[in-house]
C-alpha cells in the first residue's frame, strides 16, 4: 500500500455537530489520521440559503484540501443535502461522501412498514434529499418531515433532556405525529437527519414512545466510508491509532468547551487551530 494512504480524512460541518460522525470514524477506522474542521463563525447553516450553503462547503473543501486529503465526509446533513452533487461534480479527483444518503439506506433497513419521519434544518427539509434517497430505494415508502431547527441551539447549549427539552421536542414533533400517530399512517421510524441531533436523542426517544425507531446516520456513514476507502485502495497501512486534528473558523475556546456535548474524547484548546476560510473563491 502506498504511503499517500496514511494522508488524512477531512470531516466538515457547520459546527460541532459533526463530532457525532467524528466519533464514529473514530470507532470504525481507529488508524486514520483525521481533520475535522468545523465553521463555528457560519453556523448555523440551517436557516441559510442554497447558494450560501454551496460556497461555504466549497470553501471548506478547499481549505482541507491545502492539508493533502484524501476523502472528504461531509458531516452535516444540511451541507450534505444541499451541496454534495455540484462538490462531487466540480471534485472528481477526490472521494467525497454525504450523510443523507447513508442515513436513508439506514432507514429503509429500519422500518418495518415503510412509514418514515425524517426531522432536519429548514434548508434540509426543503431541498427535500432524504426524501429523494429514501424514495430512490424504497419507491412506495411515506415520507413526511419537520424542520427541528431549535434543537440545534439546545445540543448546543447541552440542554439534552429535562421538562424543558421534553417540551419543546413535543411540540416540535406535533406536526409529524400528532397526525400520522393512529393508524394506518403512522410513522414506525424516525432519521435524525441533523448531525446536532443525536444529542437530544433521549428526549426524543421519550417523547415519540417505543413504537418509533430513531435512526442516526453516523455509524452508517462511517460504515460507508470505510467501504468507500477499502474499494478505491484508500484504506491507511498506519498501525497505529490515528491522529485528530482540529480546525475551527471561529472561537476555539468554545468548540473546546460545546465538543463535550459530542464527543466521546477529550478536546483540550491546544489541538484546535484557528483558520480563516473566507477568503477561498
Ligand atoms: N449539523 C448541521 C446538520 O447536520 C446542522 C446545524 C446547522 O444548522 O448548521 O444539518
């Protein structure tokens, strides 16, 4: 194997939700060097536009590659739903995965009757891609979704459970199930289609009951890559545990701090290396 296979893997989000994927590449690839770069002077990107969206990955994808990558996993959904197409179009050289896709093949292994709730940003849920991925493998599937953009600010905040969280992921989720809850229309499973979300994944457990299986796109998406790599002879020859590196656009000391909700591993303020992006086309 040669050695430009122990070149890092770029992981991108808008902020530290995208840790939740970093933990599972972590676990499936223990020996990939990893740079996680997370946009923290943008986000949130839910609530912006498709253009703005579209540049701000691109300029993500080009400050990565200034550290020789060798994949890119785009580890927001919203970047993922809105930009993975023109990137992988205007990128052929490089391996570059999404989370939405990875999130519906999980989900149409998941359910059972081919009702599927898919909750995201503004910007996700608009573009509509969850739906298009599920319907693309599951043609007579329901898919109905709910913009949760509230939830990114409470993972954030570390407000993962309690009365408080529990209310508001209620009255979040009516919409979806106060209507499909009975009957022949109910939703049996339930993507997370938001990488911030897994942290209120208790919360929302409570609240849409034991009859709904919530769906998480990590481990799939880690999964997916690791096949990715193997197939295209990426896979890194390292024997040893890997290194993570971390680059944030804005305020390292309060990534270092908001990771915790995130990450299963220590991220103290030395390894975070602040960069400026802007300026990339
Ligand atoms: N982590 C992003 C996602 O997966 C959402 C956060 C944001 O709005 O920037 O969609």
């Amino acid at each position: 194997m040669s050695s430009s296979n122990n070149r890092p893997i770029g992981l991108f989000d808008s902020g530290v939700g995208g840790l939740t994927v970093l933990n599972a590449v972590r676990k499936a690839l223990p020996n990939e060097n990893l740079i996680y770069l997370g946009d923290t002077a943008r986000v949130p990107y839910g609530t912006k536009s498709s253009l703005s969206i579209t540049r701000y990955a691109e300029q993500a994808l080009k400050a990565l590659l200034r550290y020789d990558i060798k994949a890119l996993v785009i580890a927001c959904n919203t970047a993922s739903a809105v930009a993975l197409d023109t990137l992988i179009a205007k990128y052929p050289e490089l391996l570059v995965l999404g989370v939405v896709e990875p999130g519906a093949e999980a989900a149409v292994n998941m359910t059972k009757k081919g009702h599927i709730g898919v909750i995201a940003t503004e910007s996700t849920v608009n573009n509509q891609a969850y739906q298009k991925a599920i319907l693309s493998r599951m043609p007579e599937a329901i898919v109905k979704s709910a913009a949760c953009s509230l939830f990114v600010a409470l993972a954030e905040e570390g407000w993962h459970d309690g009365e408080l969280v529990d209310a508001i992921v209620k009255r979040s989720l009516s919409g979806l199930f106060d209507h499909y809850r009975h009957g022949e229309d109910m939703l049996d499973t339930l993507v997370l289609g938001c990488t911030h979300f897994p942290a209120l994944k208790s919360s929302i457990a409570n609240v849409v009951g034991d009859k709904v299986s919530l769906v998480d796109s990590a481990e799939t998406s880690a999964t997916q890559l690791k096949m990715q790599l193997s197939k295209t002879n990426l896979l890194s020859s390292e024997e040893n545990a890997g290194r993570v590196r971390f680059l944030v656009t804005d305020g390292p000391s309060r990534f270092a701090r908001v990771a915790k909700n995130f990450y299963s591993e220590a991220v103290d303020v030395d390894q975070i290396e602040l960069i400026d992006i802007q300026h990339f086309g």
